[in-house]
C-alpha cells in the first residue's frame, strides 16, 4: 500500500436507529483494497437534506443495517492508495466526493451506454452514477461521517486552488444537483428560470449559477425570513427575489409580462426549479411558468406532487425530474464555481456537534451546514 498507514481506529458518528440522535462510535479504519480505491481523510462532511429523510426512515430500504454512517457529500486528502492501484491522482491530493456511484458495475446498460445525443453529458462507458448495482456513500454504504473513508477514484474530484475542502463539501451534491438542474431546463442565456426554494442549500448555490454561469435572468421565490435574506445576498442585478407569503405567481407573471412585453400564456419564466417539498411551492411554480415552459423537480416528498391535466395538455409544460448529476458535469460544475466565484453560505460545526448541527439544520435558516474535521471537540 503506498502512502501513510492510518491508524487502527477512528472517531465517527453513526445512526443507530431511525428518529434518533447520531451516536459517537470508535470504529476500524477501512482499508482500500480494489483497484479503484483511494483511501481518504476526510477534512469536511456537509449534512443534506437527503441525510435527513434517511435518518426520519423515508428512504426504504435504505440504510440496510445498523450501525450507519450518513454525509454524501464530503472532501478529503488522499492518504494511501492499494498496491494494485489504478488511480491517476497521488497521494496527498485534495478531493471531493459525492455520493454516487461507488464501484459501479460496469456492465449493465447505464454503465455501458456512455454519452449518446440525448445524453451528452454521461460518463465515459463502463462508469454510471446510475449504475443499479452500485453502492451510494451516506445512503446505501458509509458516508462522510467519520475520519476516514473509501472512495472510488471514477467518482472524484480534483477541489480547484481557492476553494475550502469545506466549501468543496457543499458542491458534491448541494453544488453538482442545482447545476445539472439548470442544465436540465435546456434554456438559453437571457431566458427567465424560476428557483422555488432560492435561500436554501441548493437554492442560494443556483442563484448564483444560474446568474454568472448560465446568463439567466432568476426569479428566486422563498417564504422566510432567513432563506430570503440570503438569496438577497448572493444574487445579482438579474435576479428578482421574490417573497411567496406576499406576492402570488400571477402577480409575478404580470409584472413579467410588463417588463418583458408579452402577453397572455407568454408570460411567466421559460422554466423552473423546484427545491420544497412543498405542494403550494409546486403549484407556485408551475402558476410562474409560461405555456411550453419546464418544471425540473429536485425533490422528492413521500407524498408526491399533484399536478393540473390542463398544465401539462392545453399548456404544453414539461414536468421532470433531475438526479444529481454524472462525475464529467460534478467536474464542469467545480471549475465554473471556481471561474465564476460561485461559493456556498456556510456554517460549521466539529464531528462530536453533528446533532447541534442537525437541529440547526431544521430551523430552516437557509445556507448549507458542514462538519470541519479540523475543529476540536465541543
């Protein structure tokens, strides 16, 4: 094995059971063995929304077992490879990690197919973040939660000069989600994007994207205090922050139309995000979009989404949905962030503060929340 030995033991913060606080645990420290594998420590371990429903036990059948460690989005430095490594980055390079995909197949159809026309941003044949047989960091298999971990080498990437592992930590899936999101839209620069939710995790990230990287004009709709404030912040001369507990959609897609001179069922914004699990939030956005726009949805309510007919047949709008994204746009979406100084809002917290951290999470303040590996002990 090249590079440091780590030592036996590691400190790690596990879920022993549904609805319970995270528990402190010493564990074995895991060793890479195949090929693909790069063992890490990790320095930064960011805490998303998909952690929560997991712990909540809104993610059957996942985790399968107990004791697990959670974070699928987290960063680290390389600190030894296997003797029959294959990978291009050394030891001591900074990485970040997104959840997926950890030792794909490689064989079935999303593995094998590569970029087609329709897709032109999949992973190069033999690699798939939606690989079915592959484990998934934090959700089917051991996450960020913990001092070292292994990783896949295919999954990875190189955290630019200039941006914090903590930062980095954020991007794996917060980052990587909203930029393949607004990808997904398919709009040109100038063209109008609604974000419901723009002051949360993903939503003050996309505003950013969507205004400096893509050239779009943003409306960002929130509902408190906090997450409109931060949205506020982050955005630029065109982006408009709405507040959705004052101003309906139609009231928006009036003065849309005003600005933009349209008229009738060619006003409202050409596509949109949704971030809340939120029914009203749904329908908001849907109300903002004009007729052949986009709904790109993000999240995933236990209950669902209810839908019009009428949106989808007399107004031609597009209802679909987006999942993270592959390592080649996890990779474009770093550089971009760092070209275009796209940064998270963050706050953090040490390992032993997971469960502060989780009850921050839910008072819903908007930002993004990280364990530092570097911070002491509370």
């Amino acid at each position: 094995m090249a590079g440091q030995t780590p030592p036996p033991t590691m400190k790690a913060q596990t879920l022993t059971a549904f609805n319970t606080p995270y528990t402190p645990a010493t564990l074995p420290t895991p060793l890479p063995t195949a090929p693909y594998d790069l063992l890490i420590r990790v320095s930064a371990a960011s805490y998303c929304h998909t952690d929560a429903v997991l712990a909540a036990g809104q993610m059957p059948p996942f985790p399968t077992s107990f004791p697990h460690i959670g974070c699928h989005e987290f960063a680290g430095t390389i600190l030894s490879l296997p003797a029959n490594s294959t990978s291009p980055y050394p030891v001591g390079t900074r990485l970040g990690v997104p959840g997926r995909s950890f030792h794909p197949c490689g064989t079935c159809s999303d593995c094998a197919s590569g970029p087609t026309a329709g897709n032109p941003d999949a992973d190069p044949p033999g690699y798939s973040v939606y690989c079915p047989s592959a484990t998934n960091h934090g959700i089917s298999g051991p996450g960020g939660f913990q001092e070292y971990a292994v990783v896949d080498w295919r999954q990875v990437a190189v955290i630019p000069e200039g941006m914090s592992d903590a930062e980095a930590a954020t991007m794996m899936c917060a980052g990587l989600t909203i930029y393949a999101a607004i990808k997904r839209c398919g709009l040109e620069r100038g063209e109008r994007l609604g974000i419901m939710g723009a002051g949360g995790g993903l939503g003050h990230i996309g505003v950013q994207f969507a205004e400096r990287v893509f050239g779009l004009r943003v409306v960002g709709v929130d509902v408190k205090d906090g997450p409109l404030g931060l949205a506020r912040e982050v955005s630029g001369g065109e982006v408009r922050v709405v507040d959705g507990r004052v101003e309906g959609a139609e009231e928006v897609v009036a003065s849309l139309g005003e600005e933009d001179g349209r008229v009738g069922g060619e006003r409202g914004v050409d596509a949109v995000i949704i971030l809340p699990e939120s029914q009203r939030a749904f329908e908001y956005g849907m109300g903002l979009l004009r007729n052949h726009g986009k709904c790109v949805v993000v999240s995933f309510p236990k209950e669902g989404f209810k839908f019009q007919a009428g949106d989808v047949v007399f107004r031609d709008i597009q209802i679909v949905g987006s999942l993270v994204g592959s390592n080649k746009v996890l990779r474009e979406m770093l550089e971009k962030a760092a070209e275009h100084g796209v940064k998270p809002r963050i706050k953090t917290y040490p390992l032993s503060g997971l469960n502060r951290l989780v009850e921050d999470y839910h008072k819903m303040e908007g930002g993004k929340l990280v364990v530092d590996m570097s911070l002491p002990d509370e």
